[in-house]
C-alpha cells in the first residue's frame, strides 16, 4: 500500500520513523508534544507532513535559546535544560496537546444508542457479540435497559456460555460512559471474580478503537496513560486535573470542562465510578468522594454468579449469601433511596442461592426469570440413542464424533423433529445444529452437570447412603435443654479439641451410660463470633490473641485459656447439681501441634483430665485394632487402645479407629428421638446448628472389603470442606468409652483371658 509522506497518520509517522536500522527514534508521546508546539506548521490536525515536520525540527534545533536573565555560562544551560524539562512535564500531562479528546466520529450513532442498549452492544463490541441474538438475549437485553434506565431488581439464570458475564460488563459501561448511573457496584462470586470482570472492562477502555472514536471524553484520557497507570494522579486536561483513578478495584472516568461538541456542557460521564467487590468481602459502606466534594453511593449493582460450586453445596452458605443479598447489596444506595439491580446466576443444585432467588414466591422482588439450551428435546429417542452409542465409540477408539456426525447429517430431519431450541446459532464449527451440540454437551457432561449449568433445572441429588442423616434432618434432632445444662441421666461428661493452626474447634457432650449422647455446647478458641465461617476465612486467630508468641506458643495459650473456660467450671445439671468434665481428649495428629499438645496436657494444672489422642485411618486393609498384640501395661477398648509410653513423651495418649468411630457417631445421629443411644442437640432452634450440621456431613462413607472383612471408609465430599465438628463429636465418644459407656449389643474389644495352668501341669511339660 503506498504511504504519502505530506499526509501521514500519527501512528503511521511512529511506525515509519522507528523502522529504520536506528530502532525507536520516537514515541507517541513525543510527537504529540511537537504536534503541540508546531500546530498547524506540520500538518492540518489529523495528519502529518513529514517534509514539513523534518523542517520544523531543523528550525527548533538550531533556533537560539535566551541567556536566563543573570545567569551566565554552564548555569544558564543548566537553568534552560530545567525549564526545557518543566516544559515538556508539563506538555506531557496535558492530554489536551494532542488529539486524545476530540468530537464523536458517528455523532448519530451515539445518540440513538444512548438509550438503546442493544444497539450499543452491536456497535461497539461486535467482536465480542458476533452471533445473532436469540430470544432469550433479548429479553436479558431488554431487563437490562429497563434495569439501567428506570430501576428495578431483576434476576436471570442463562446456561453456561450465553454470555451473561459479557452482558453485565458491557452494561457497567454502558451506564458509565452515558451517565446513565454515576456509580455502579459489581459483584462477584469472590473479590478474584470481581476483579476480574474489571480487567476486562479495562481492556475494552484501552484498547477498543469503536468506543474511542465516539466516546474519546472517557477513553482518551485513560489511553493517554499508555499503560502507565501512575500517570493517572498527574493527569490534566487544558491545565485542570482529570481525577482519573485506575486500579486493581475500581474505575473513576476523567472529569472535563464543558466541551464545544456538547454544547459547551461538562460530560455526563465526569467522575463516574464502578466498584468491584466479592460477595462475602466488604460491601457495606461503599461510597466515593468526587472532585467537587460530593459523595455518592452506588446506584445500579450488577451481580454475576454469586455462588461458588462449593457455596451452593452448603445450606449455610447459601443462606448467608442471600442475607448479604437482602441487607448489605440492596442497602448500597444509602438512607431513602432505591438501588437498580441486575443478578445473573445459573442453578448449581436444588434449593441453592440461585435456585431460591429465581423462586418468585420467595424472592418476589427480584423478578427472577430462566432460561435453557434445549426447550424441548427431539421425538425420536431411539435415533438419539443410536447416536450416542456411535458418539462413545469414536471417543473410546480416538477417532472423534465424526461417525456419529455422519448418522446425524443422514437422518437429521427426523433427529430435530419436536426440538425447540433456544439459541440456534450456538454449536461448534464441526457441528451441524445447535441440536446436535446440546445432545453432544449432555453426553460429554452427563444429565447432571447438563441439566444445571445448561437447563437451570438441575436433577434431584441422590443420597449417597441412605442411612446418613441429611444436613436438614441434624439440625431437626432437638432436645430442648438449655445451652450446656446436662441431663440428669448423663453419667459421662467428655470434651474433645481439634487443633488447627488458625483456632482450636472444641465440643462438649454429654452421655447416659448405654451411648445416649448430648450435644451440650461447641464453638472455638478464639471465639469467631459469627453465624457462619471456615477454617479458611477465620478472622480471630490464634495468632492475633497472641502477636508475639510463634506457632506453637500461640496454640499453648490457646489451649490454656479454653482449658480454664471448660475444664476449670462446673457445669450445671437440670436438678440444680453440678459436675465437672470427666476426660478430655486433644487432637495431636497436626505435625506443628504434636510436641507442643504432649507438653500442655504434662503441664497443666488440669493434666489428670487431659489426654493426647490420635485418630488412625483403619481401612479394611489394614490391621484392625482387634488384632493388635497386647502388650503389658496397654489398655485396650472398643477400637481404642492407649499404648505404654516411653521416651520423652512420657504422658499417655490414646490411639482410636477414626471410621469406626465414625460410622458409630452417625449410628447414634441415626437414632429416633426417644429411643435408647439417640444422640441430640440442645435448644430448640434449628438453624442454630446449621454449621455444625455441614461439619458432621462433611464426609461419606464407602463400604470396603479387604482382609476378609467389610469395613466403613469415609471421605471427603468435597475437598477443603470444613469436619472439625465431626472429630471433635467423634472423640467425645471415644472419651465416653473410656469412661465405661458402651451400647447394648456392642461390646468393647477386650482380650481373650489367658487359660490358668497348674505348676504340676508345667513340670510334666517340661519332661
């Protein structure tokens, strides 16, 4: 393509200047700065002459400087290269030296899409929304601008892939760069979602071309940092500060004067700000202070997948995600104002955070709405099922979906017969429908992920035992004691502490001499004073009770002070009498806390109640407890054992069968109210163990066979979830072993006693 060096780009001149041999000969920057100097010397505003402007520097660089006024010799040069500099610091702050801000290069189509959001995403993003819209888009499009312009709360669920996550962006900045709503709130699932949802606003400010030629008031200052985002405090605009902000939480757009293509009218975007947070990070209290000295609280807050996988596999979570939903969010505008809303989610499973908000019966505000890939599925099942089998055999041979794509295109007018689909234009390039890639999508993913990431209806969870109580049915089994009375009946009170580096989780119980449990009370050291938490998130540590006090030394005093609360009262029976805690098991297994759980249950002044103990992982191919050699000295229980001690750990510590006593504690869990061995919480309000309930189900168990035996095995049911809880009740029920309780019918593994031999006996041997 041939270049006119009279009529040269700026871009174009940099780019032809620096490919010579020399390298980088200039910048950006630079030029703008000489265009600025020289005006229309060197070119007519939009372009530049290259012959002119190689005249103009000759002129520049040759064109004698004025001696400064007293100064003479090498201070005179020293006091012209500071002014030089001061001069170009000051050519380079203000953007109004080059053509960074100038008018709308389609004026008409800036007007009609102020108003019209649907036509701002096809005009100015076309790379991102390429595909025709189907009618679900468009009735999301349609909430949207309602949402931006008018206010409300709507809430959609759209299938994995649609798009939701772009639409919100895009309308973040729609509502900005119109002034549609001077400060927006979006909010992620966590502040790494939020965050980056903002990066990606980001990209679209700094480098899409279409939103620079019609929105340059908001784009140019933020190009004109080059990257360099620390030029952002410094920045100027016809000599007045922008108060641009760009960083890693937020957006404030550059404030102006009134320009002449606006009437002589400041921009309605001036100062305009978007915020980004996590749902569960700081929210209450969101404001901004604008240059005026104005402060202004968010209001429009657009909310994409507000739950994590995890989140909506906890009851409490979820409901603590939906009371931030209803207080802290809805409460962003401040004191007598409403906030507009916009929350896009997709249904994880039955009765998550999604599924409730959706539930107009429950959540009538939120106007919630679903939509699906597949409206209706095809007639023909049995051609469908022909083509899943050929579909799994090219998989499992390495050759692909190309047989079963072939069947497809041979019989595909009876294979789409009775499909309604929502979006026909979404399928892979080697697909050939948008049917086919949904019946790809659910074999590929299974009905269970397909059906809730892609229908939003997602299928009832199966019980992966049926015995085990539900997290529901736990928080149902109330006694309605007070909060740490114990029952007259009880004749064992036992405590077990689990040892975390962040905080030690304890729990009291209470236990009738054939296993009828009593939860009595629970909680941690130190106390995290909140309705739900994880080990993850604690924000009272044990660290912080003790700032100078390494590891060790901070789970010391840990266990000393939860030793004096617990050990050291007497706790109240419901005749009036008390009692005082028989045994108290401590977790030693953590590799940090071992020495340092030996040392205190030595020390403490409470010793003859305090017991190391370790949890082994007893699978049924390992050597049960049962066949363990006795020896001498041993004291040896119903899958316990506390072994003779030598060495340096000269206290005694227990050893118990983390899965038998597992299975035994839901045994009891499982236990109708009334019955003997039934094992019970106190109070009477249910939501109240709401978080020790995810902690007792937090694991399942696989029956094994090894060794000639079946055996329970418990796992995990998602990795990171919090089981403190459950140890903590599994090991009161270890100490109330110890202490002599044991259920009917299941006695404890005692040895076999030896047979009695008379001395006659013996010497008769001997011969």
């Amino acid at each position: 393509m041939p270049i006119d060096p009279r009529k040269l780009k700026p871009t174009e001149l940099v780019r032809l200047l620096n490919s010579t041999p020399l390298g980088e000969v200039i910048s950006e920057r630079q030029l703008h700065r000489h265009r600025s100097r020289a005006g229309f010397r060197i070119g007519d505003g939009r372009t530049v002459d290259l012959l002119r402007y190689v005249a103009w520097l000759v002129l520049e660089r040759h064109r004698p400087r004025p001696e400064p006024t007293g100064l003479t010799g090498y201070e005179a040069h020293k006091e012209r290269a500071a002014q030089r500099n001061r001069e170009m610091a000051l050519l380079g702050r203000d953007i109004a030296t080059g053509e960074w801000v100038h008018p709308p290069r389609n004026t008409e189509q800036r007007e009609r899409a102020e108003r019209d959001f649907r036509l701002f995403c096809e005009a100015y993003l076309p790379q991102t929304f390429h595909l025709p819209w189907s009618d679900d888009h468009l009735k999301v499009i349609a909430k949207i601008e309602q949402a931006v312009l008018e206010g409300g709360l709507f809430a959609m669920a759209m299938p994995r892939g649609s798009g939701k996550t772009s639409l919100c962006e895009v309308a973040c900045l729609w509502a900005l760069v119109y002034g549609h709503r001077e400060f927006v709130a979006l909010i992620g699932s966590d502040e790494e979602h939020a965050a980056s949802m903002l990066d990606s606003i980001k990209v679209e400010l700094e480098t899409n071309d279409l939103l620079e030629d019609d929105f340059s008031e908001v784009v140019g200052p933020v190009r004109a940092m080059e990257g360099i985002h620390q030029r952002a405090a410094g920045q100027i605009y016809r000599g007045k500060q922008t108060h641009i902000g760009w960083t890693a939480r937020e957006i404030v757009l550059p404030t102006l004067p009134p320009l002449e293509w606006l009437g002589n009218h400041s921009p309605k975007s001036n100062g305009a700000i978007i915020k980004v947070a996590g749902i569960t990070g700081r929210i209450r209290g969101m404001k901004h202070k604008r240059a005026d000295g104005s402060s202004v609280r968010p209001a429009l807050v657009l909310i994409d997948d507000p739950q994590t996988d995890e989140s909506a596999r906890s009851p409490s979570q979820c409901m603590t995600r939906e009371r931030i939903l209803a207080g802290a969010i809805l409460g962003l505008a401040g004191p007598g104002r409403k906030i507009a809303g916009l929350m896009a989610l997709t249904v994880v499973r039955p009765d998550d955070l999604a599924d409730r908000i959706l539930d107009r019966e429950k959540h009538p505000q939120w106007q919630g709405e679903r939509t699906k890939m597949v409206y209706a599925f095809p007639a023909d099942e049995a051609l469908w099922a022909r083509y899943a089998e050929l579909w799994r055999e090219g998989m499992r041979a390495d050759r692909g979906a190309g047989e079963a794509t072939a069947f497809y295109l041979a019989n595909r007018e009876a294979m789409d017969a009775g499909a309604v689909i929502a979006w026909p234009e979404r399928h892979h390039p080697d697909e050939l429908s948008a049917i086919q890639h949904a019946m790809n999508l659910r074999l590929d993913r299974g009905d269970a992920a397909f059906w809730a990431e892609y229908q939003n209806e997602p299928l009832p969870e199966e019980q992966v035992d049926d015995e085990l109580l539900t997290a529901d049915e736990i928080v149902a089994k109330l006694n309605g004691q007070r909060r740490s009375e114990v029952p007259l009946a009880a004749t064992h009170l036992t405590m077990f502490v689990d040892v975390q580096a962040k905080a030690l989780f304890w729990l009291v119980a209470a236990w009738e001499s054939d296993f009828t449990g009593y939860v009595l009370d629970y909680g941690t050291e130190p106390d995290q004073k909140a309705d739900y938490f994880t080990l993850r998130d604690v924000r009272r540590t044990l660290a912080a009770a003790v700032p100078r006090a390494g590891i060790e030394g901070a789970i010391y005093a840990g266990l000393e002070r939860l030793a004096e609360a617990k050990l050291g009262r007497e706790w109240q029976r419901d005749d009036g009498s008390t009692v005082r805690i028989d045994r108290c098991l401590v977790d030693a297994n953590w590799g940090q806390s071992s020495d340092v759980v030996y040392q205190f249950c030595r020390q403490s002044r409470f010793a003859s109640v305090l017991l190391p103990s370790h949890g082994r992982y007893v699978g049924a191919s390992s050597i049960p407890f049962s066949e363990y050699k006795r020896k001498r000295g041993d004291r040896v229980g119903l899958n316990w054992r506390v072994p003779v001690t030598t060495g340096r750990r000269i206290v005694r510590h227990v050893v118990f069968d983390t899965n038998f006593w597992k299975s035994f504690v839901h045994a009891r869990l499982a236990v109708p109210m009334g019955d003997p061995g039934c094992l019970s919480l106190f109070g009477r309000q249910a939501e109240r163990h709401r978080l020790l309930a995810e902690h007792l189900t937090a694991e399942y168990r696989v029956k094994t066979e090894g060794r000639g035996r079946t055996v329970d095995e418990w796992k995990l049911r998602v990795d990171g979830l919090d089981n403190h809880w459950l140890d903590c009740l599994v090991g009161c029920a270890v100490a109330a072993s110890m202490g002599g309780a044991a259920p009917a019918g299941l006695a404890a593994d005692t040895p076999k006693p030896r047979p009695t031999m008379r001395l006659s006996e013996l010497r008769r041997d001997r011969r």
